[in-house]
C-alpha cells in the first residue's frame, strides 16, 4: 500500500490494522527479510509492516530506535503505530543508548500493542527461541521487557 493522499491519522490506522493479521506467525531468531512474512523476529516485524506502505526503518531494534521516525516524548502522546523500545533481556549498546535496546512493539491504542515475541530456550552459541506475532497489552509488555527506552513515531 502506498502512503500517498492519505492522512497521517489515517496510514496509523491502516498500518495497525496491516500488521494485527499476523498474529499467530512464528518467531525466529535472527529472521531475515527472506524470511518474511513466514517468520519474523521483533525488528524484522515492524521493518516489514512499515515496509508495506513505503517507509523505511532500519533493520535492527537499536537502529530503528535511533533513525526511525521521531521521538515520541511522553508515553502519555502514544498514538496507534508508534514503536516501543524497550531494554529486554538482552540489549543492543551504542554511545546513544547505553542502557541497551532488545525489544520493540507496535502500539495499536487502548493499552494493547502488537510485537514478535518468545521464550528463550538455549542461549549461545546455539541460541534457541520459540514464539510469535501476538497482541498484549502494552503495560505487560513493558513489565516483561523494562524498562520502556525510547518511543518513535513512524508516520
């Protein structure tokens, strides 16, 4: 789809309502765009949901927490389709995000956001991750993977 003669209010919707069909997809570790829209892991989710209607993200989630959109400054002004960051288990580091960045979800409106998720089961050099696309709410979402980083608005 193409973001041309649309309003902003009206691509969020669109991109919201795009990326809850897949709800149910595997995750995979590492997923690659070759891997889309079979497999996903988080970034490669929301690099490809964004993909659809022409707006390119990077492909990792500090990248994207970095480049991607604009700084949302409160969670208070999260809109449906904004992108949360989070620490999680496992972050990325750079000099702009020290604290490190693992994790990222789609905000969807009334405190529900949609994101790859798993369960790590063997950890390095082999890592072993199981999960999927689901729908939680956002408040269990930041619990799990907190602290909340950073929040971009996309379109």
């Amino acid at each position: 789809m193409k973001k041309n003669n649309i309003s902003k209010e009206d691509l969020r919707i669109a991109v919201v309502e795009f990326a809850k069909q897949f709800v149910g997809i595997p995750y995979k570790y590492g997923a690659t765009s070759k891997d889309a829209p079979n497999a996903f892991d988080c970034s490669g989710f929301t690099q490809y949901i964004y993909s659809q209607f022409d707006c390119k993200i990077p492909r990792s989630t500090i990248l994207q927490a970095e480049f991607a959109g604009k700084k949302v400054g409160s969670i208070k002004n999260i809109l449906p389709g904004d992108l949360v960051f989070l620490h999680s288990t496992s972050g990325h580091y750079n000099k702009k995000f020290p604290q490190g960045i693992g994790h990222v979800a789609m905000y969807l409106g009334n405190n529900k956001a949609i994101h790859a998720t798993s369960k790590r089961y063997k950890t390095y050099p082999n890592i072993i991750e199981k999960g999927s696309i689901k729908i939680e709410s956002l408040s269990k979402i930041i619990q799990k993977a907190k602290p909340l980083v950073i929040i971009k608005r996309i379109v």
